[in-house]
C-alpha cells in the first residue's frame, strides 16, 4: 500500500498557503530528496549515515504531529501508532520542545 501526501506550508493559524508536493507517494519523496543529498551523505564515513538520516525523519514527524496536536502526547502517539511511554523517551531522546497552545 502506497501512501499518497501533501506538505503544506503552514500559514499563521491553518494550512492554508497550498500543496508543494501533490499526489507523491512518500517512498518516491524520499528516494528523491536522499538522491539530491547524497554528495554530501557519501562524506559521511563513519557509519552513522542510517542513524542520522532515521534522527532527522523522526524528529520532523514528532515535531510535525505534536504541533498538530498542540502538544497533546495521547493523541500524538495515537496518531503515530507508538505507546505514549515511547514517544516521551523519543521526545526526552531527541530534546524536543513541547508546548501546549
């Protein structure tokens, strides 16, 4: 199953500024967007390219859902798919700032 996403810019209070990416699956997002980086991800020699590449995507998507969810951790996690417990160490993890609106 492919999933097809939209990234909004987000405007002052709702997403209204419109769609960048239209209809891409997030595979082929991804697969183009690590392309474009690569050069530089090739320097990066010292094994750590899976565990930084996988810190950025997951600090963008808890950061993306918390401010969707105003900081609200219960439906966060809820909409991740992760117990809350887990979300708190990642977000403890990856010193994400949490604030409720």
């Amino acid at each position: 199953m492919q999933i097809i996403f939209f990234i909004w810019y987000r405007g002052e209070s709702t997403y209204e500024k419109g769609c960048i990416y239209s209809g891409m699956t997030i595979d082929n997002f991804l697969d183009r967007e690590l392309k474009r980086h690569l050069s530089m991800l090739k320097s990066m020699k010292n094994g750590n390219l899976h565990k930084m590449v996988m810190g950025v995507v997951e600090t963008s998507l808890l950061k993306m859902v918390l401010a969707e969810t105003k900081g609200n951790q219960t439906d966060a996690s809820r909409i991740l798919g992760i117990n809350r417990n887990t979300l708190r160490k990642k977000i403890n993890d990856y010193q994400i700032d949490v604030r409720k609106d």
